[in-house]
C-alpha cells in the first residue's frame, strides 16, 4: 500500500511538472514540435546530456530528486530546498551566457548551462514551488532596484497571506528574509499568471492590472488561452 502511494504521488509529481515546464517554455519562447516532452524521463535526460553534457543531465536529475524528496514538507521547507538548490548556479549576464541582453531561460536551459541571471533563478524557484503545490497567488516575481549594486533586479516574493510581509527568495543576498528586512532593495513591481502589482513599501502593492501585466508574462497567457 506505501509503494502504490509513492508511485501514485510520483505520476502527479510529474504532470505538475509537464504542465509547468510546458508553460515555461512558451514563456521562453521555445516551445516547438519536439519540446513538450515527457518532464523527467529518460528522453529528457538523453537530451539534456546531448545538448549539454553529462554534468548537465546530473543536474537535471538532481532536480528531478529535490521535487520528489519535498513533496510532502511544509511550505517553509520547500522554500528553503528550493532557494538553496538554484542559488548553487552561477550567476552569469545574458549577453554572455545567450549573446542577447535580455533571454528568459527555461529551468533545464539554466541547469543545463549552469549559469543565469537574475530572471533565471527567480523563474527556475517560482515554476519549481508551483509544480510542489504552492499556490500562484503567493508567489510573485518582483522586480527590484538593487542599491548597492546600483542596478535593476529579480527576486522572488513569497506571501504566506494576501496581506503578509512577502519572504524573498535571492540569489544575491541567499538567506530568506522577511522584505522589510531587505533594505538594499527597493521595489518596483511584481507580477505573475493573476496580475501584475505596482509596489509599496517593504514588497507590498496595489493591483494595477489583471492577468499579467509583464509583456512576456501576457504573450505567454494568451498563447495558452488560445491553445497554441
């Protein structure tokens, strides 16, 4: 009976991750013929070792094990496996990683390369925890002014109530704290599938627009809407 419950728990595990990656690489602009494949299967990780290398595929299957082995932990706790496991890549700029200043990597593109920015680790934990179960309405990418730095910046928000202080999620500053306590970023917008928020102090905001807001956010929801 405990096998059958882990097997049952793996098969949703994995159409979680079909759906979400499936979204990820329209969000990416990568979605063709050959790419809605089988999320964690030995395809999968054939192609990753072809595209890449052996260190890539190994990557991907650890990624593979971190979604399975937290399934069943509390939010905290996904947040935490999660945020550690991503913030392991290199931090690399787009033009040097994709020769374009702007590119939103999928989670296999980042794993696969073993280098993003910012976006691509904050994408990569967002698609991750929704496919362990947390619900979109507590997570949103936020854009951020890093001021130390001197430089526009992603993040994570992670809201445990509509109202609560978010939890950020950083590949820069990489312990989770409470927004308020992140003084070195200044806030400027978040957003994600439900819509897009202007932001207030300590990470908070107003809703401004429904459904997105983020041109690559919108093009992604319409182009699944319309089922293409």
């Amino acid at each position: 009976m405990y096998s059958q419950r882990i097997v049952v728990q793996s098969i949703k595990i994995k159409k979680q991750l079909r759906l979400t990656l499936f979204v990820l690489f329209w969000c990416s602009g990568l979605l063709y013929a050959d790419a809605v494949i089988d999320i964690f299967s030995p395809d999968l990780f054939n192609k990753v070792e072809k595209e890449y290398n052996q260190e890539a595929r190994e990557r991907v299957e650890q990624w593979q094990q971190l979604v399975l082995s937290v399934q069943a932990e509390k939010e905290e706790e996904k947040l935490a496996q999660v945020n550690r496991f991503f913030n392991r890549v290199r931090f690399v700029d787009d033009i040097r990683v994709w020769e374009q200043e702007d590119y939103w990597a999928t989670p296999i593109e980042f794993l696969g390369r073993n280098a993003g920015d910012c976006e691509d680790f904050a994408i990569a934990k967002y698609f991750t925890l929704r496919a362990l179960g947390i619900a979109p309405e507590k997570l949103r990418l936020m854009y951020v002014r890093a001021l130390k730095l001197k430089q526009s910046h992603m993040v994570l928000a992670y809201f445990k109530e509509p109202e609560s202080m978010p939890l950020i999620l950083d590949n820069i500053n990489k312990q989770i704290l409470p927004a308020n306590y992140r003084r070195d970023l200044q806030p400027i917008y978040s957003f994600n599938a439900d819509g897009l928020w202007a932001a207030k102090a300590q990470g908070r905001g107003r809703k401004i627009k429904n459904k997105g807001g983020h041109s690559a956010w919108e093009s992604l929801m319409n182009k699944i809407e319309h089922g293409h």
